[in-house]
C-alpha cells in the first residue's frame, strides 16, 4: 500500500461497537491512521474513543452520515493524506478487509474502490425491501453509470484524495447512488471488491421502517441533483 492511509469512521451512539472496531483495525490494518467524526452521540461513544486514545472529531449534533463522513475527507485532505478508506461503526465491516480493499486502489488503478456484499456469492440477509431498493439502485447505476454498480449501498469504500476533492463540497447525505454519479460524470474509475459482512448485532441501522419510502425518493431527488452537477463541473473543467 502506498502512500498515507486515513480510515474515517462515521459515528452515532455507537459504544457498544466502537472500541471492537478501533482495536480490530489497530491489529489488522497498522499502518493506516484512523479518525473518529462523532456524529453528536448522546451515548458514552465520546469517552470510549478517548479512553482508547484515538483520535475524534466531535461535531456539536446529529448532522448525518454524509456530513460526517464530508468532514473526515476535509480532514484528511488538510493533513495531506493520500488515501482514505470510509469504514462503518457499527462492527458489520471486517477490519481485515481495509488491506484489500486499498490494495485494490493499486491493482485495478482506480479512483474508487467499494466494499462490496453483492459482486461474489456472499451471504448476507436483509429484509425484502432493503434487498429490492438495492436491486433498482443497481439497475440505476448501469444507465447512469454506463456501468452496474452492484453494492450502491455501501460504506465501505477506498478512494483518493482527488476523489475526496470533488465530494466534499457536493450535497450528499448518505453517499450513494448520487455521489457515485457525481464522480464518474467527472471522469473518476470505480470498481467493487467482494469484501465480508457480519450481522449487525447492536444498535439501530439508519434505515429504519420509515425510510422504506423516503430514502429511495429522496436518493432519486439527490441522483437527478447529481446528475446537474457533475455535467456543469465537468463542463468547467
């Protein structure tokens, strides 16, 4: 792996996972520094990162995912990072896939490499409506994209400081479907690597029954704002 490595880890009323995560990517993935964005948590997540010693970003309330997540690229790139790897809170990820994932950055030579459940046989079971959300965003991307992107869902992603630049002033608020689009409108290549998942064992998933029916329009709305966007960045370009 070359180059300085930043996992930023998105955040919210996570303690009962936090320190497994932070310790598992202590061990499987040294050389990689990590940041917490403590996404305004009301639980102890704040005091468990501080009693292990790593670093955080404490933002004053909720902002969500893709605030969070905006702010540790920010960070990141002001430090001069080359790389940075998005890695959930919630101990779904396997820490000893970071390598992999990055390592692909380098094989495939792309911008963009996401953690995939989907693109091999994984087992991994979710409800009905979360897999068919999935299977429509997945065909979105193929007439978007030019390409079918099979995890759009994912939180696992390696990417460059370049693609850092270009998401870190757009208007995404889980980075989905809509940034991906974003990114390949300005000439960025994105692969998915098959990674492993684990059954989320506490806490709440930010998609709760409510969002069956907000999140695919409102990741539409967001996918058509994208779509506008990228075409007018890259016509500045």
């Amino acid at each position: 792996m070359s180059g300085r490595i930043l996992t930023v880890i998105p955040a919210y009323n996570e303690e009962q996972t936090i320190a497994s995560v932070l310790i598992g990517l202590r061990h499987a993935a040294p050389e990689c520094d990590r940041i917490v964005v403590n996404d305004g948590s009301r639980d102890g997540t704040a005091q468990v990162v501080a009693q292990l010693g790593e670093a955080q970003i404490r933002l004053p309330c909720n902002l969500g995912y893709g605030h969070a997540l905006q702010t540790g690229m920010r960070y990141a790139l002001e430090r001069g990072y080359d790389l940075v790897v998005s890695f959930d809170a919630d101990q779904q990820h396997v820490p000893q896939d970071v390598r992999r994932v990055v390592a692909a950055l380098d094989a495939t030579g792309a911008d963009l490499v996401i953690g995939s459940r989907y693109c091999e046989d994984h087992s991994y079971s979710q409800s009905l409506s979360r897999k068919l959300g999935q299977l429509i965003f997945s065909q979105l991307s193929q007439m978007l994209l030019g390409q079918r992107v099979y995890d759009t869902t994912s939180g696992f992603k390696a990417m460059r400081a370049a693609v850092c630049a270009a998401l870190i002033s757009g208007t995404f608020m889980d980075f989905h479907t809509e940034a991906l689009v974003r990114l390949r409108l300005l000439g960025f290549r994105i692969v998915e690597h098959p990674i492993s998942i684990e059954e989320r064992r506490f806490g709440t998933s930010m998609h709760s029954a409510a969002s069956i029916l907000h999140y695919p329009l409102k990741t539409l709305l967001l996918t058509v704002v994208a779509l506008v966007d990228g075409y007018l960045a890259r016509r500045a370009q």
